[in-house]
C-alpha cells in the first residue's frame, strides 16, 4: 500500500561543513539546474539518519562513505529544512516531493585523511568531484543551500549556534 503524501513525514538528514586551512569541502554536480556559467552547483557531504543512529554517528558514517574521511569534533551550527516543491531550481535527480531536516555541522579532517569519492552519491546525478573551496570564493559559486555563502564565510568560533542535548 502506497503511502498518500498527507502522511508522508520529512527525513532527517545530516551533513558537515568539512573545513581546512581556510577552504570546504564541497560535492561539485554540473547539471542545467545551476545558473551559473559552468553549470555547476556545490552542495555540502552528509545523507539520512538511519533508525536508532545517534546524529553524530549518521554524520560520520555518511562522511566516510561519502567522501572517505574521518572527522574530528562535531560543531552543530546550522538547521535547514528543505521541501522540494518549493524550489525552481532542483536537480534533475530530486523527487518533487523532498522534504528534508537537516542538521549542519562544522568539523575538520582527521589529520592527514585525504578525501575521495568511493561512487555514485545517492540522490544526486552529475557529481564530479570533490573540492576544496577558499572560503573567499564562496560568494562566486553557486553553493547549496544559498544560505551557506554567507554562514560558512566567516571562521567558526567554535561556539555552536546550535545547542544539541544528547540522549542521556
């Protein structure tokens, strides 16, 4: 039995802002959905919270499959949510009825962890690679969510915005 869209529920999701030596780390896709002159849209690696997986775990098993890296300590900082329907410019691979809660959080690399891409990333068509961003040239790329251009422009203080209680 298919499940109507009244009671459909948003997915949680994850995702890191991996940031080293004043640079991101950035999926690159190229598809017709980015206006930009290239083509090529920049979004942050991370995916869906499985049942039972603390956030933080979802965050670094997403990570490592993703992009094969280990992080540090985890910053919560950012809460986005995302309905697909709402948007003009999607990836052609988006399901139209997308709808998402994710929890941002800045980290860095393990020291000497070099990143890479193991295959496809789900949901996603087009990705290239992966990228080191000087975080001064975020506000000439399309990055995704546009939100992040300016909240990632700045260093992180290392103070969350973003309180997190953990289960106790």
């Amino acid at each position: 039995m298919a499940t109507s869209p009244r009671h459909k529920k948003p997915a949680i999701t994850v995702r890191a802002a991996i940031e080293q030596n004043d640079e991101i780390l950035f999926l690159k896709a190229r598809d017709e959905s980015s206006a930009h002159h290239d083509r090529c849209w920049y979004f942050l690696p991370g995916g869906h919270v499985n049942h039972g997986e603390t956030l933080e775990q979802a965050l670094r098993r997403e990570i490592y499959e993703e992009v094969g890296l280990e992080v540090g300590e985890l910053h919560p900082a950012f809460l986005r949510e995302f309905i697909a329907s709402r948007h003009q410019r999607l990836s052609p691979a988006m399901p139209p009825d997308h709808h998402v809660i994710a929890l941002i959080y800045r980290c860095s690399p393990v020291a000497g962890a070099v990143p890479k891409i193991d295959g496809p990333v789900d949901g996603v068509q087009g990705i290239e690679q992966l990228e080191w961003i000087p975080r001064r040239h975020l506000a000439d790329l399309d990055i995704r969510p546009p939100h992040l251009r300016a909240a990632l422009g700045k260093k992180s203080s290392q103070e969350p915005s973003v309180s997190l209680w953990p289960e106790e």
